[in-house]
C-alpha cells in the first residue's frame, strides 16, 4: 500500500491501485531516481538540514538498493505506487528513522522530473552516439562507392547524372542538422528541477545549484512552478527524434527501391531481410521497411505529448504521468532505427556499372545542351527551348541522344556543330557540376571534410 495515507480512512481500492500504477514504465528511471537521491541526501547534509550521519546511512542504504536491483532481490510491486514511493519505502525498512528524512525539503513533482531529465540526458547522448556512427557508415561508404555514376531525380524522374557520393551527402547533411536539433534539446533538457519541490520551493535553507553540481546538470531551473510542470523539453526532443525519423523513412524508402529488380542498384545484406512464407525467392527488405514503419509511431508520441500537456493548468496534474511512455518510446525507438540504418549502409552492396550503359546518350543529358548553348551567348530560355526540340526529335525516331550526330545537331543551332561526345559523357557532366555543393567530384571530397570535422571523425578516400 502507499505510504501516502495519512490523510485517508482506508486503503485505496484495488482498481485504483492498478490504476495509478506507472511501474511498468518507472523502472527505466530506477537508476537515476537512486543518483537523484543520493544527491539531494548529500545536499541536505552540507546545508546542515540533516546531519552527516543520517545522510551516510541514507546514501550507503540508496546504493545497497541499487545492488539489490541489479541482484534482482529488489523488485517493486504495484501495491508501491510507482518506483520513486517503491524505494523510499526499501530505504526505510533497511535503515528506519534516518530513511524517513529524505525526502526533507522534496516533492515527488522535483524528485521525478529530476529522474526523467537524467534518463533522458542519457538516451539522447546515446542517439547522438548512433547518429554519429551513421555519419561516419555513410562518409566511409562515400569513400568505397562515392563515384558511381547514377541519375539524380527529381519528381521520380531522371533528372541529371551525378556520382552516388552527391547523393549520399544529401542524406548525411540532413542527419548532421538530425544532430543539431537533438544536442539542442539535450541542452535543454540539462538543467536541474531538483530542489522546486511541488511547484512553490521550500523553507528549507537548500542548496540547489550544489544538488545540480552532484548530478552533473549544466544549470538549474530558475522557477519552481515551470521546474516541475514544464514538459516542453520533452516536447522538443520528440520533436527532434520525429524530423529525424522522417528523414530516416525517406533513406528507408529508397533502399527498398533500389534494392528491387526494377532498380537493380544495390543489394541488401542476407542477414538483415528475410523471406516469404509462400515465395521461395523473396529476399525482402524488413530493415528498412521497419524504420519507415516505426516513424509512424514517434510521430504518434510527439502527438501524444502535445494533447497531453496543451490543455492542463499549472502546476503539476497526474495527466503527466503519462509523459514517460510516449517519452521513452520515441527515443528509445529513433535511437535503435539509426542503429538499424548503419547496419544497412555499412554492410550493402552497389552495382557500380547499373547505370553507365543506361545514361549513355540518356535524355537527363539535356541540360548539358541548354548550358552549352548559354555558354555560346545563346539566352537560356532560347536554349532550353532548343534542347527540349532536341530531345522531342530523339523521342520520335525512337532512341536517345546518340542519334544526335554532329550535322544534325547543327541544324538545331550552329553552337552545336562538331564532336559532342564530351558535352553528351554522363561522367563529365557530373563533373562539370563544380559550383559550390554541386555534384563534382572535388565538391563531394570538399563536403565530406568539412562533414567529418563538424562531426569529429577522420575521413579517407579511395572511391
């Protein structure tokens, strides 16, 4: 039974018990609630608010229970309430009257927001871990098959040539702004509420940036009111896992492309597909599939917090309780898809000549037209409408470009007279592509260090 009776006749009924209880999620905090403890024990004794000899018995009893949890003697029940009332309990029966005196000066309000930031300080440092090692996967696949030729596109269709290194930077700049968006919410979320008690502080002569120094927060939070009611922080890191499993699902979306016969572009690892239950010769894509799936269920958690906190007054309402599962779920989730999206990148395979037959003479080659002629003082507008006159003639002898022979060429403009075969060379048109971010190979190279140092990682060529 809760040790919260005082005020009450009875027990609460078993139905409510069940009810209120958060155990299930709360144990993930069970680590951090102890740091917390043993903290703000420590605190009260240099504030001379408990002595040093109660607070040693505490600290020594907190840490035993933390060795009974790993033992796996220690289990909360429902009967407990929840996993911060679970070891106050534990604490009190190990040590008596010295345990009843932590939770001088603290509210469960401060005591659960402190456990949640730590868990979360912790998961997020872990999802810019990950992010991280997909950064380098990527940069070092950039390395190994950058210079595959293949057509860039735009609205699914063939666009221009570009090697698959321009490509593959596109995504890893996207997961580099991932990363901004996560080390700010973790800064966010590195400030201390431990001390706010129930929203109004306390008489007590506390020490809260000490409290935060044991923890190691960065900062406290100034008001008590918006230390334990806010959950914008949390809000923001979901936020920031939902823009990046979005990107994630899109990477996901053209592995699953690529890898079917239509594309032929790259080959999935056995280990991470699986096969049909009725066709024998499924190799199918679940890794990537799956991230594109779970994206669905953080953009859920990042809607679920926002309905949950959008209509509550302040301070502090029991609706916040279920902040944690929503919480949990999208970062513990984005962080394991990253996981999962390394393993892809790092262990596929390219085709690297899928595409140089096919942009031999291809219509994505029309652009290189129209800048040719701009280069020769033909207005723009004047030479995409040649080009596209070009490509239409092409179309309805029923070939390509490569029918474009020099004579022909000339009599859709005389800029056009002689050898076109370098202006048409799909490999030299991307790498004519040397504006700032462009798809040349210099470009890519210039990218990839830039990249690597913003993110902490040597990087080496060989493609």
């Amino acid at each position: 039974m809760s040790i919260l009776r005082g005020r009450f006749a009875g027990a609460p009924h078993a139905l409510m018990q069940r009810f209120a209880s958060s155990l299930d999620v709360d144990l993930a905090l069970l680590s951090f609630d102890l740091d917390g403890s043993i903290a703000h024990a420590q605190m009260l004794a240099e504030c001379a608010i408990i002595s040093s000899e109660d607070a040693a018995l505490i600290v020594a009893g907190l840490r035993e229970i933390a060795q009974e949890w790993r033992d796996g003697t220690f289990m909360p029940t429902d009967d407990q309430e929840d996993i911060h009332m679970a070891i106050e309990a534990r604490l009190t029966e190990k040590i008596g009257e010295p345990g009843k005196k932590l939770h001088t000066a603290r509210s469960r309000n401060d005591q659960v927001a402190t456990a949640v930031r730590l868990w979360l300080k912790a998961a997020l440092g872990d999802l810019l871990d990950e992010l991280r090692q997909l950064h380098a996967a990527l940069l070092q696949r950039i390395s190994e098959v950058g210079r595959t030729l293949m057509p860039g596109y735009t609205h699914s269709q063939r666009g221009q040539p570009i090697w698959l290194g321009h490509h593959l930077l596109a995504h890893a700049w996207a997961l580099e702004r991932d990363a901004q968006r996560v080390r700010a919410a973790l800064n966010r979320t590195d400030l201390s509420p431990l001390g706010a008690c129930a929203m109004a502080g306390t008489p007590h002569p506390i020490n809260r940036q000490r409290a935060a120094e044991l923890l190691a927060f960065s900062g406290v939070l100034d008001n008590a009111m918006d230390a334990v009611s806010t959950r914008d922080y949390q809000i923001e890191a979901i936020s920031a896992c939902a823009i990046l499993m979005t990107q994630l699902s899109r990477m996901s979306e053209e592995l699953v492309l690529w890898s079917g016969a239509e594309f032929r572009f790259v080959r999935l690892p056995d280990h991470l597909t699986s096969g049909s239950s009725i066709m024998p010769q499924k190799r199918n894509p679940d890794g990537a599939e799956l991230i594109r799936g779970k994206s669905a269920s953080v953009f859920g958690d990042l809607q679920t917090l926002l309905s949950l906190v959008k209509g509550l007054p302040l301070a502090y309402n029991r609706d916040l309780q279920e902040d944690r599962r929503a919480l949990m779920h999208a970062v513990e989730t984005t962080t394991q898809c990253v996981l999962m999206m390394r393993h892809l990148w790092r262990d596929l395979s390219v085709d690297r000549e899928r595409f140089v037959l096919d942009l031999d003479g291809d219509f994505s080659l029309a652009t290189e037209i129209a800048d040719h002629l701009a280069k020769n003082a033909v207005p723009f507008r004047e030479a995409h409408e040649i080009a596209g006159r070009i490509v239409r003639w092409c179309d309805e002898q029923g070939g390509n470009l490569k029918l474009l022979t020099p004579a022909r060429a000339a009599e859709f403009h005389p800029a056009l007279g002689g050898d076109l075969s370098r202006l048409l060379d799909p490999e030299q048109a991307a790498e004519r592509r040397t504006s700032f971010g462009g798809t040349a190979w210099s470009e890519i190279e210039r990218q990839v260090s830039v990249l690597a140092d913003k993110i902490g990682i040597s990087s080496t060529f060989s493609a």
